[in-house]
C-alpha cells in the first residue's frame, strides 16, 4: 500500500509541476545560464491568477497556482542538490518565492529552457500530454505576445 501511494504521489508531482534551469552543486539559486524566463512567469501569472497573490482554487495557491506537490517537489530537488534551503506552503503567497519554486522545477525538468516545455509542463507536469494542454499552451502564448 506505501508503495502505491508513493508512485501515485509521484505521479501527481510530475502531473502538476513545471521546470526550471538554474542551481549550482553548492545548492545555492543562481541561474545556469542568461535565459530570461521573465516574460513566460509573468503571463503564466497573468493566466493563472490575473496577479492576485492570495488567489485560490483548490490546492491551487498565488499568483501562479503552486500547489502542496510542487513545493514538496522543489525542496526534492534542493535537498538533492545539497541546499539548506526548503520552501513552506505559504511561500505560494510570495511572488518571488513562487517564481524561484518555477525556476526551480524548470532547471530540474526543462534543461533546455524550451519555453513550450516550460508552458504545458507547468499546466500539467513533466509528462504532459500535447492535447491536454493546448488550451493553457495558447493561452499563456497570447498573454507572452501581449
């Protein structure tokens, strides 16, 4: 029964994650390289929540909708890259906490900095299904274009 509940945990983490790319060895939160993903977090906060910080839907919370998995996913992730750092589930209010949670996760599963990977894997994890995902895709696409 443990094990089922972990692969489903797991399933969820990567349904409802994005990727980011940015971490050193030492832990610390410097991008790995001069991508600006300025443009793709602030329509994806646009889509999301129009810019309301306390917006809530579900276990959807904040400006981008992060939800209880994902920040268990980054402090995954910072744990296996050795940093002290850990995120709370009220960091979701934070604007700049809820960006760093989305570099985070980009720099775990988008390597590449591919910005329609980064889209639809926010929508709906690392494993996203073109077709699922191509509403938000186009929506998150007009709001970049502005």
């Amino acid at each position: 029964m443990e094990r089922i509940k972990k692969i489903v945990l797991v399933c969820l983490i990567f349904v409802s994650l994005p990727s980011f790319a940015f971490a050193s060895n030492k832990g610390d939160l410097t991008t790995s390289n001069n991508f600006d993903w300025n443009p793709v977090m602030d329509a994806i906060i646009y889509v999301e929540s129009g810019g309301d910080a306390k917006a809530m839907k579900g276990n959807s919370v904040g400006v981008m909708q992060i939800t209880p998995v994902l920040v268990s996913e980054c402090n995954r992730i910072l744990k296996r890259r050795k940093s002290s750092k850990r995120f709370k589930l009220s960091d979701r209010l934070s604007i700049s906490k809820s960006k760093e949670m989305f570099l985070i996760f980009q720099s775990a599963y988008n390597p590449m900095n591919s910005i329609e990977k980064a889209i639809r894997s926010w929508n709906a994890g690392p494993h996203y299904s073109v077709k699922q995902t191509q509403q938000y895709f186009k929506k998150v696409l007009s709001a970049i274009k502005g």
